[in-house]
C-alpha cells in the first residue's frame, strides 16, 4: 500500500521566475514587504489578510503560502482554517474582523456601489490611525500586485520563493 504524499513532485510553473525577466521586481517586493512590516499593524493581522485574499481569488499558491507563513509564527489550525469564515468564527479581534472585511470589500465586487463604503472605512478608523490604515492599505496591495503572478504563472504551491519556479 502506497502512502499518500502531500507534495506533486510533477508540478510545473507556467513561467519562469519574473526574477530572471526583470531583476528590479526583487527590489519592488522587498519594498513593499518593508513597508508592510513597520510594525503599525501585527504580522498576524498582515497574514490573515493575505490568507482570505488568497482564498476569495481561488490561488493555491497564496492559500499555501500564507498558510504556512501564519504556522511559522505560532498560529493555531483553528484561526488559520477559520479565516474562510472569519464572520462567524469565534477566534479573531475586532481589529482582525474589519481588516479582513476590508480586504473582501476591495477584492469583492459590490451590487450596492462604493466597495469600500464611508461605514467600513469608520469601523476601520475606529481600529486602525492612519499609518496603520496605510500599513493595511499597502498590505492588500502588495497581495493584489502579486495574485496575477499566482494564477497566470503558477508558482509552485509550498516552495520556497526562489525555487517555486522551474520552467
């Protein structure tokens, strides 16, 4: 009896690393991760947010990747596995809840007009002054940036970067 394995050794990337393309863009991520991580707002937070925009645009790659990252640091299965319904789930802050709506209203499109109505930018406010607001800002940036990379190049999911390319 064979044991199942939890990594395809077959997976191939659409594309090369965009590294070899454009050397510049190392700079451009280590950028923005920079400025994502000036401490304004907790790592945690940056994660989880990153988790559910991975999870609402359907990216393997994202989902894996930020999974793993929130492991890393300490997080429980339960927080992580909850971020998918984040509304009901008992486990996160206040500050998490509207950083995690904040990220659906920008990458859910909306019936009703404004994504990002006056209400959600208040309850935001109320948790976040401005430098962590931008902080949050550039952090769902930083994920969109790099979501057309996801789902056109097809990174391999749980590769570390550098090595998550082998076209």
């Amino acid at each position: 009896m064979s044991t199942p394995t939890t990594v395809q050794d077959d997976l191939r990337s659409r594309l090369p690393d965009p590294i070899q393309v454009f050397p510049d863009l190392a700079a451009v991520a280590a950028g923005m991760t920079k400025a994502t991580l000036n401490g304004s707002i907790p790592r945690t937070t940056i994660g989880l947010v990153q988790l559910r925009a991975g999870q609402i645009v359907g990216s393997t790659y994202h989902t894996v990747r930020q999974t793993e990252n929130l492991r890393k640091a300490g997080e429980t299965e339960q927080r992580i596995t909850a971020v998918a319904a984040w509304q009901d789930a008992p486990y996160f802050t206040d500050a998490e809840r509207v950083a995690l709506e904040l990220v659906e209203a920008v990458l859910t499109p909306s019936p009703f007009g404004e994504r990002v109505p006056d209400e959600l930018f208040a309850k935001a406010s109320a948790h976040y002054d401005d430098t962590a607001l931008w902080t949050l800002t550039v952090t769902i940036g930083q994920i969109c940036f790099f979501i057309p990379v996801a789902l056109i190049a097809k990174p391999i999911p749980g590769k570390p970067i550098g090595k998550n390319y082998n076209k």
